[in-house]
C-alpha cells in the first residue's frame, strides 16, 4: 500500500474514533536539524491499526522511521511549497536527496582556518586534506606516484626559462632557500636505511658503531657506581641530618679573606703579634686551683662557639670556631680580638693548632677543611673528600700529617704538603666523634670513638685496629681528653657520665671510676684538665660549669656559666694556675680566674 494511502486511512480512522486529524507537516522541518520541544514530534510516516488505534490516547504519537543524522543534516535546494500538490513535494524532495553532506557556515569557517594555518583540514566525505606543491594529500600522493610508474606518458615539451626577475615571495617560497616540501619530508621520512636494505656496513660504520656501544656501556657503568656511591652517602648521613648543612655540596670553597684588628702587627723590636710574651716563663705550671669568678668574656662571634684551643705551651693566645663560620684569635693577656680568618660557608666544627702555633687546621660544615698561617691569615691548603669533617688532630711527632674523623665511618691521613689522604682507617660503623693520641711503651697509638658505642685502638699508618674497647653498658662518647701525668683517658658519656679508661698496654675500661652528676646527654661538651691533673673541668646541657676532684670523683664547684645553651668546650690555661676558659651556643667566650 502506498504510504500516501496509509496517511488517508490513518485520517479516517482518526475522525470516526472522534480523534482531531492529522495535518501533512512542513517538510523543511523535517529534513533540518531536530530542536529540543516540550511537545510531541509529529511526522507523516506512522503505521497503525484500529486495534491499536482505540487504545492509545488521542495526544500520544509513535515514532516508526527513526531518520539518520546525515539525513537530518542534509541541505535543501530549495523551500519546498506547502501549498504545492504531492508529486511537485516529491520531485523536489529528490533533488534534495541527491544532495551530499556538507558543512554548515560555522564548520566551513573553522576548517578554512586550520586549512590556512595548519595546512590540513577535514574534507566533508570524512578524510584530511593535506595542502601539497601538487594539490594532493600524502594518500593520493603516493596513488599518482604509482600510476606514473606503470603508465607511459609523451614527453612533455621542454619548459620555457623563466623570467629573470621573479616575485619577493618566489624565492623564499620555491628557491633553494625555501622550506622543503610535503613530498621531500615525506620521502625522507620513509627512505630506507643502508641496514633496512640488507646491504652490508663499511667497517668505518661498523667501527663507529662499537665505539658508540662501549661508551654507552662505560657511561652506564659510571652512572650506576655513582648512584650507588650517593645511596650510600645518604644512608649513612640520614642519622646526622640535623648536623649537615642545608645546602648541597659546593664543588669550590668560597674565597678566603682575613682582618687583623690590634694595633700593629709587629712590636718595637721586630717581633711578630703571635710571639709569646716578653718574660714569660715556660717552666712547668705550679700548682692550679679552683677558679672563683666570671673575670671576662670575649664577645666577637654572631652565633654561637663550639670550639676553643690555647696557644701550645704558652696560652697567651685563644682560638675559637664559631658555627658563623669564623675563626677568631683572642690575645689572653690584653683581652682583646687579633685576627678574624673567614673562609667557610658554613659553621666550624673543630680547629687544631699544631705544635708549635704557626699554623692550625679549621673543619667546617662545608665539608672543607683549610690550613692557615697565624700570623698572616693566609690559606695554605685546602682538603676535601666531600664528608663533613668532624674532629681534626695532628700527629704528635710530624706536623705535616693530620688525621680527621668523618661522617662516612672512616679516618683519614692528610698530608700537609701534597693535600694527598695518605691513610685511611675504616672499621667503625658511625661517625667518628673524638680522637687522642696516647704513648704506649715508647709506641704512639691513636684511640678513635664513634657513635656505634665502640673505641678502637690503632698503631699509627696501620689501617687495622689493635684492640677494640666495647661493653653492654658503654654508651657513645663524643669527647675523649688525655690525663696530661696518669695514663688515662676520660670519655664524656651521652649516659650524663664521664667514664675513665685506662691507657697503656691493656687499654680497658674503669668500671669504678666515673663522674656522674651533670646532664649532658645529646651535647658533645668538651672536657680539659688542670696542667697538674688534679681537676677536671666540663660543662653540661644546661649551661653550667662543673670542677671535679680527680682523686675522688666528686663535684668541688658549680657555676651557672652560658644563659643559653649548654657549655659545648672547656679549656684550661697551661700556664695559670687557676684560669679556666669556657664557651657555648650563645656566642660568648668566659673567662673564669
């Protein structure tokens, strides 16, 4: 049956079920793109009985041709008449059909303008259009080129000269300094390689190709070891982090510069700021006592001092290392500051004079240790092997070697002339804190403590430890000091004790003797004896000053030294019987008479 019959009999059954009748839509309607409507979509193509007819409600319609998209995006030819009879419609609606998709204004727009700017754009049957010198896409490109192949075409006539005078835009465009075309870029890109071809390398090929393997294998083996090497570091630095510094390793040390404050450098007869005083004695110090006062405090440091040394056998002048990062020499007897020697970037951590005072050695943060000249604040040397140094001694019998305790678990030998580590001693499994060299029967051994609770006892130049010091009840000890007349040395214990070892042949500990009393745990506070080994002096946590009796291992004087901070060294002049120099966190150095 003819659809235009089934509209009529739907219209008859619709006025004899007293249905209102259904009006022939507009067909522009129908062929544009569907709007969203509250109301029912009504069409012409609905297929329907009188059974199903009576039971469907009068405003309800069925949706039987479900139209496709490209059907509903298609564009008229023309308006269609709706007053125009049925075969009129139906020869238009033909014309229409025949029609292909095209874009709207708005895509045409948009795909022109990337068609422009990018040189590709969607065609309307679906595939890109790629703008090339021949007209054609890479697709059709590569269709031209095979039917040029196989077709045999006449020869075209010569092409005539061109003008000799071109375009402005010829030449940038098509010369030989125009960019190259679609199809070179793309005849390049899908060219084969001499390998792709099966034709064999020349053995310069084959040559620079093992080469560039065997660097790559070389790299990748350096790559490795120095990743593990900074894993390494890193595990074993993770326990310090609060004591490194924030900053990374600096590949080189700042420049050094100093600044002498006194009056003149030289007295009247010639002689250098750094010679002892005229008249004093270097006999053997007389009987020392106990200090009774605060006499003076040297004030110069921005930040606090952790470490302070006397002048070798004289004491008349003081060495200090500020966590500033400088180091300051203060005149004992005038009271006064000498020389500021600046050449870190981060705090000092110990400095050392050697035995005769022209020189010391300063250990930073930084991760640099520098020998300076006393008397002119010059840099000597610089030493290095990218650990933080944290205790610094020379050898008692040469000068020229020191020995420095650091971070990565090892001791290491400087020598002063090369700057070259002649020695290493690796048998702790922390960092090393404190070493003191001790004569043995006419030996010299060097006794190191770590943070593992362990002391190791080593022959000077033997990378393997003699004896090995360790107990249940040890705890670390960040500071050892040497009985200067009784062969022993103290540890300050991080148990708020100081524990007494024995030094000589046996080298054990003195489970009887110990000084308790003080709070020192988590400080490295260094100890120092009197010149005559009758008392001992520490500070603690809290700031404060303890004088003990040696003998009887009891407290003889208390004093409230440093307001802020613990008492971090301690010092006791060689020469004064009864002066005791202490410093701290709080930047100030107190001289106690």
């Amino acid at each position: 049956m003819d659809l235009l019959d089934d509209a009529s009999s739907v219209e008859e059954d619709a006025e004899t079920n007293d249905r209102p009748s259904l009006q022939r839509p507009d067909r522009r309607y129908l062929n544009a793109a569907p709007s969203v409507q509250s109301t029912a979509l009504t069409v012409p193509h609905l297929r329907t009985d009188s059974t199903t007819t009576n039971k469907r409600k009068k405003s309800e319609l069925i949706l039987y041709d479900n139209p496709q998209k490209s059907v509903l995006y298609q564009p008229l030819q023309g308006p269609i008449d709706p007053t125009a009879s049925h075969k009129q419609q139906q020869q238009q609606q033909q014309a229409n059909d025949k029609t292909t998709v095209a874009f709207d204004n708005t895509a045409f727009q948009q795909q022109r303008t990337t068609f422009a700017r990018t040189g590709q754009a969607l065609a309307p049957e679906g595939h890109v259009m790629v703008r090339t010198t021949l007209g054609y896409d890479a697709h059709r490109l590569e269709q031209w080129v095979q039917q040029e192949q196989t077709t045999k075409r006449p020869k075209i006539a010569a092409k005539q000269d061109d003008v000799l005078v071109q375009g402005s835009d010829d030449e940038a465009e098509y010369g030989v300094w125009g960019p190259p075309g679609v199809e070179e870029e793309w005849m390049t890109e899908h060219q084969l390689s001499d390998m792709a071809k099966g034709e064999p390398l020349a053995p310069q090929q084959l040559a620079e190709r093992a080469y560039i393997q065997e660097r790559n294998r070389q790299r990748g083996l350096e790559e490795e070891a120095q990743d593990n090497t900074n894993a390494f570091e890193r595990l074993v630095e993770r326990k310090m982090a609060h004591l490194l510094p924030p900053q990374k390793f600096q590949e080189t040390p700042i420049d050094p510069c100093t600044t002498f404050h006194a009056a003149q450098e030289y007295d009247y007869k010639g002689r250098s700021w750094i010679a002892p005083p005229a008249g004093q004695s270097t006999s053997d110090a007389p009987r020392c006592f106990v200090p009774k006062k605060c006499s003076h405090r040297f004030m110069g440091h921005s930040k606090g001092v952790h470490r302070i040394r006397l002048f070798p056998k004289t004491g008349h002048l003081l060495l200090s290392a500020g966590l500033d990062g400088k180091c300051m020499v203060w005149s004992v007897t005038e009271k006064i500051l000498m020389r500021t020697y600046e050449g870190h970037s981060a705090g000092v951590r110990d400095v050392q004079f050697n035995h005769n005072g022209n020189k010391f050695v300063s250990a930073s943060f930084d991760r640099y240790l520098r020998l300076w000249d006393t008397e002119s604040g010059q840099v000597l040397n610089t030493f290095t092997n990218k650990k933080v140094p944290y205790v610094v001694q020379f050898y008692p019998h040469d000068d020229n070697f020191f020995v420095v305790g650091c971070s990565d678990n090892k001791i290491v030998t400087y020598d002063v002339t090369t700057g070259q580590i002649t020695q290493e001693y690796n048998h702790h499994l922390a960092p090393v804190n404190a070493i003191v060299f001790v004569e043995d029967q006419g030996t010299t051994k060097m006794v190191t403590s770590s943070d593992d609770k362990k002391i190791l006892v080593w022959e000077w130049d033997i990378g393997v430890p003699v004896k090995y010091i360790s107990d249940p009840t040890m705890h670390s000890m960040p500071c050892l000091v040497l009985h200067p007349t009784e062969p022993f040395f103290v540890g300050q214990s991080l148990d708020n004790t100081i524990t007494v070892f024995q030094a000589g042949n046996r080298f054990s500990l003195q489970k009887k003797r110990k000084f308790s009393g003080h709070v020192v745990s988590g400080y490295a506070c260094e100890m120092a004896f009197s010149t005559d080994g009758q008392f001992l002096v520490s500070g603690d946590g809290t700031g404060s000053l303890f004088i003990w009796d040696w003998k009887k291992h009891r407290i003889l004087q208390r004093y409230k030294a440093h307001s802020r901070g613990p008492a971090i060294c301690c010092a006791w002049h060689p020469r004064e019987p009864s002066t005791v120099f202490t410093c701290g966190w709080d930047g100030v150095i107190k001289m106690w008479t």
